[in-house]
C-alpha cells in the first residue's frame, strides 16, 4: 500500500493498494513450471466509520503490455517466454521497483509482500 508524503502534492493519488499475484503456469514440455507476477491496484481507499472499506471499483489498474511481432518490440508491462507474450513481471523484484521504488519519492509504503 502506498500512502503520500505530501497529501497536498497536485498528481499524487491519496493512496495505492497493489494485489499481487503469483501464477504458476504448468509446464507439459518443460522440466519446470513456469513462474510469473500479475497485479492488479486500486487507488483512493477511504476507511468508513463502520470498519469497512470503500473505493471506485473503475480505478483499477493492471498491466497494460503489448507485443508487437512484427517489429519484435514490447511496449508497457510484459515479457515474452517460450514465444508467448505474458502481461505482468517475471520476478518480485523487478515488479516491486517498478510498482513501489519508483514512487519512493511521493509515498511511503507498506508491504505484506515476503517473497
């Protein structure tokens, strides 16, 4: 979860919670299953007197990758493996960089993320 240093900072959302997860993709050629991070994030949460929770369900954010073979290029956030193009990370870390690190400057964090 992402909480702004600055609330008052014009472009900084009020909050960020990010969803991660881990997908296992079974293999039936290959040794080993095939491992990948997907996400997916809502943004502005407000906690209601009542305990719960509330936010615009159309503040969903998820990996918005694109592959184009023709040229061979991938624009967004994606990867190809096995010739296959597949939205979403190959590692924890290098979602974790891209999702929270780079947002080190305007947020603080919390993280239940233990991979």
């Amino acid at each position: 979860m992402l909480v702004p240093k600055d609330a008052s900072y014009y472009g900084v959302d009020n909050n960020r919670i990010y969803f991660i997860y881990k997908i296992t993709e079974k293999q039936k050629k290959a040794s080993k299953d095939h491992v990948f991070y997907y996400y997916g994030s809502y943004k502005d949460i407000c906690i209601l007197p009542d305990g719960t929770c509330s936010f615009d369900l159309k503040t969903l954010k998820v990996p918005d990758g694109q592959y184009f073979s023709a040229i061979n290029s991938i624009t967004g956030t994606g990867f190809l493996y096995e010739d296959l193009f597949y939205k979403g990370y190959e590692d924890i870390d290098t979602m974790f960089n891209n999702l929270v690190t780079a947002c080190i400057d305007n947020y603080t964090y919390e993280t239940t993320v233990n991979e």
